[in-house]
C-alpha cells in the first residue's frame, strides 16, 4: 500500500487567465475573476492544474507538490510563491499544512 494524498479535499473553480498562467504554475487574483502567474515573495492563491481558450482551472484546496527554495519545516508553515512553479517559506505568508519536505520538493495542503 502506498501513502497518496492527490484528489484530498480537491475544489477546483474556472477563472479567466492572462498569457503567463499555465498547468502547473501557482496563481494569484489580478481583477475581478481573473488569474494571473505568482511572483516571488506573492501569497499563493491556487494552482492551475489546466488551461484552455484563456481560462484556467484553479485548484483552490488540497493537496499539491512543489519545488521548494530552501528549507522549510513540517507542520502549518509559512509558504509563499518564490516562482510561479516553486514555492519557499515565509514568515509573513499564510500558514499550509506541510506533510512531505525532501531536499527539493514540498507537499502542502492549500
């Protein structure tokens, strides 16, 4: 038996995307409905998980593996986007609940 915890607790919703949003970059609210790619330092507000006709599926809740930039603690922690596609820990961000810290990947509920 394997540990997984892909699909746990899953709410997706449909915004409209800019150019810079793509599957497997985290995104951030830009106007009313809208999406558009993190940046560093910017607290992570979903995770596109597909793109079509300039709409984007946002994974809003749940479960999600990263890359990381540099260390960052099991348990509810601080974690902010360092990229669009890698995330780091931050004091002043939004607590996760971190469960899977490896030397280059993170796994975190939303």
């Amino acid at each position: 038996m394997n540990v997984d915890f892909k699909g746990y607790g899953e709410n997706v919703a449909t915004f409209i995307a800019d150019n810079t949003v793509e599957a497997g970059k985290f995104v951030v609210m830009d106007e009313n409905y809208s999406v558009t790619a993190a940046s560093a330092d910017d607290e992570i507000y979903g995770y596109c998980v597909g793109v079509r006709d300039g709409y984007a599926a946002v994974q809003l809740e749940g479960y999600v593996e990263a890359p990381v930039s540099g260390d960052v603690d099991l348990g509810l922690t601080g974690i902010a986007a360092a990229s669009a596609t890698t995330v780091a820990a931050s004091e002043t961000a939004s607590a996760h609940k971190v469960i899977f810290v490896s030397e280059d990947v993170i796994g975190f509920i939303l």
